[in-house]
C-alpha cells in the first residue's frame, strides 16, 4: 500500500505527531492500526524505518497512544542520531521507550553528540520529554555489555551508560551539554604526551562525561595506567581536562581528590610511589605533577629502602625527544625520613626539603632559615647535623655527606627530638653543645 497520510490523519497528527507514513500493508486490529513491508513513519522524534509496525490507541475512538516496531528498525533521530535494532516500542503516555537486538546481536547507537559519540548494548530503555507537540529523546539507558567510543578521545566498555543530551534552539550547537554517565566503565582515553600509543587505561566505579566543557569525573576505585607516567589510583575522584590543539582534543590536566597513590615504572631494583590524601595534579602542557596533604596525614614517600613525609610534592618531567620522564622530585614542609620497616638498616632523618634527581640517582636534604637537617644512619654510625645532607647512590652503595656547617654529633635538643619522632633511633655519640 502507498502512502497511508489519509488514514486518521487528525489523530496521527494530533497525538502521536506522525506526519507522515507509508507501507506496503495496512489493516486495522481492533484499536491499533498495522503496517506491514517497508514501513517508514515520519515523526517528530525523527524517521522511523522497519518492516512491521503496529500503532495503538487507548479505545476505539482515542488516539493512537504508542508506537511498536520491530524487523531491521532504523530510527534517524533529529540531530541526536541514529539507532538500528531489531525492535522498539514507545510509549508516549508514559514516555517511555524500549529498544532491543536481534538475538545475539547488539543494538547500535552512532552519531551522536556532534556525530563522534557511538555505544553498542544488548538492552536499552528510552526516557521522552514532550513540551506541546514536541517530543524528544531525554535520556537514553543502556545496559548489558555496553560499547562506548567518542572519536579518538576514549573507548571503553561499561555494564550500564546512561545518555542525556541537551534540548532546546541550541540543538544546532551540536549538543554542547550532552552528558554520559556508566557504571564499572574501563578503556583507553585521550590522547596523551605521556603514552607511548597515544592513550591512557582506566577503570572506576562509575565515569561522567561532560561533552562542554570537555570533562570526565572518574569516582570511586580509580585506577589509571601509562607505561611512562605509571600508575594513579584514588579511592574518591579523578577529573581530566581536555583541550584542543590543532583541531584535536588531547588531555590537559587531571586532577585528583582523596587519597591518591602516584607508583612509578619501576627503575632498576627500586620501586618508588607517593600517596597524598588531598589533592594531585598532572599539568600534561607544562610537565609537572603536584600533591597536597594536611598536615595530620602527609604525603607518604616510599622509595625503597626509604620512606618519607612531607606536606606537599612535585615532580617535574622532561621530554627528551619522543619520551617523557621524571626529571625532579621534590617534598617540601617538615620532611621526615625512616627507614623501610622491612629492612635491618635503620635510618632517619628531619628536613624543610627533599630533592631527589632520578636519572643521577641523588638525593638532597636541605634546611631554611637557621634550622639543620638532622641525619642518623645505624649501619655507617653515622649522625650529621648540616644545612644540607647529600646522598648518592654508587653501586651497592650510598655514599652520604653533608654540606655547610657540618656536625657530626647532635645537640641534645636535637637528640630529644628525633627519640621524640623516631622510638627506633638511638644515638651511640655524645651530644655537642
């Protein structure tokens, strides 16, 4: 049959905003009118294409009050897309929408938020927002084995995404606001100076996306991976921020909060991580990483067999042609060092600055004002009170010398100070005055 235009047309318009259908079949079921072969309805939500169709009224003399189509559905969606699944059922009383695959198969969403944005599930249910004979697509939930890519800026799969785009007269703007929201997502994402294959891995308890600006809130159980940066995890949030350079989206920063732990590719056979429980920030444009802590929970240090507390770190990088290393590690306020609680050698140390130089393998302790960096080493019984203590791996060796005014001996305040911070410390030297 042709175009079916002059059946009902005041209800199909009127309720079901249908302005135009066409079939190879028509016939009436009772209340629901049944199309058959090549059905193509034209409605507001956009064009409707299947091989069967049946569109349903209340009563015998209501309106046609929901749409069910099912074999090969293609729904062009107005500027939100398109969706191919084997069937589709809305409701527009409820406005409510399901939507599902062939068996097997998957159902396929593309183009969307400005044509980059594509999923793929196997189940998936359609919330509708009707504003006078107007209606659109609220959000969209997809779930079960879900699919996700937007461009090249990440790829993922999901057990749940939850689709929102934006409305109104500022379609044309390529849903500037459409947001994203899945559970248990992980992936790749975003191009990135710091990877050697352009991407960064992840995994979280749940992600949002923001399509502008360009945003991901990553929370709970975070954890990133990059063969040259290493590893992030935190156990609150993780936003990344992505900025266009050259007509591509590339990450810019990301920014954690709660407790974060930064591990390091391991270098040789030391093994070295920080972990704050306040904030970090990685700056990828100008190659640093910074950390915060209160001053009840420092920063935690561990390198091997070393740790060390400090308020605050930052670590500065190095591009030396195609790769990115650490190039400085820097802690800062009230500095402490111990030793491994693991290891025999017993060590620590009190300082206003910690500076550790990775590719030299040297460390630097330093004081401000009139204070001295106070170190104690068991093994080479040795104690050093100085402006600076000096600290060099040569081999299987660290070779440890102090800078400045140098003390080989602590002050009794300097004594009870480090007893009062360090039960394991004891001294064997006399105190100087």
């Amino acid at each position: 049959m042709g175009l079916l235009s002059l059946l009902l047309p005041h209800l199909l318009l009127a309720e079901i905003f249908t302005s135009a259908i066409s079939s190879k079949k028509a016939s009436y079921d009772g209340n629901a009118l049944v199309l058959k072969g090549k059905v193509e309805l034209q409605h507001t939500l956009g064009k409707m294409e299947s091989g069967f169709a049946r569109l349903e009224k209340e009563s015998k003399e209501g309106p046609f009050a929901s749409i069910h189509l099912k074999e090969n559905v293609f729904l062009t969606l107005k500027n939100q897309g398109t969706i191919l699944c084997e069937s589709a059922s809305f409701d527009f009383n409820d406005l409510t929408g399901k939507i599902f695959p062939k068996k097997g198969d998957s159902i396929h969403f593309d183009h969307f938020s400005d044509g980059l944005l594509s999923l793929t599930s196997k189940t998936a249910q359609i919330e509708l927002t009707k504003e006078w004979e107007n209606i659109q697509i609220a959000k969209i939930e997809a779930k079960e084995d879900v699919h996700l890519t937007y461009g090249d800026n990440f790829s993922l799969v999901a057990t749940s995404a939850i689709y929102s785009p934006s409305h109104g007269e500022e379609l044309s703007e390529s849903d500037k606001n459409a947001k994203i929201v899945l559970l248990t997502p992980k992936g790749n994402f975003i191009s990135s100076r710091f990877s050697k294959d352009s991407s960064i891995q992840f995994s979280c308890d749940r992600m949002i996306w923001q399509q502008l600006p360009k945003r991901l809130l990553l929370q709970g159980n975070v954890a990133v991976h990059d063969e040259i940066m290493g590893d992030i995890q935190c156990d609150d949030e993780i936003e990344v921020h992505q900025i266009q350079q050259e007509g591509k989206w590339v990450l810019d920063t990301i920014e954690a909060k709660g407790t974060t732990c930064v591990t390091y590719p391991q270098q040789g056979n030391c093994n070295h991580f920080l972990i704050c429980h306040k904030t970090m920030r990685l700056d990828q444009q100008r190659l640093v990483l910074t950390m915060e802590s209160p001053k009840d929970a420092p920063i935690e240090y561990f390198h091997d067999p070393m740790k060390l507390f400090a308020e605050q770190a930052k670590i500065d990088y190095v591009q030396e042609g195609p790769a990115i290393h650490p190039q400085k590690i820097l802690l800062y306020g009230n500095v402490r060092l111990e030793s491994d609680a693991t290891q025999n050698e017993k060590r620590c140390a009190l300082a206003d600055q910690f500076v550790y130089f990775p590719q030299e393998q040297k460390m630097i302790l330093s004081s401000q004002d009139d204070q001295n960096v106070l170190f104690w080493d068991e093994e080479k019984e040795l104690s050093i009170s100085a402006k600076e203590v000096h600290i060099s791996h040569n081999e299987n060796e660290d070779m440890v010398k102090g800078v400045g005014n140098v003390h080989f001996a602590f002050s009794s305040a300097e004594n009870q100070l480090l007893k009062k911070l360090f039960p394991f410390y004891q001294p064997k030297s006399k105190p100087h005055e």
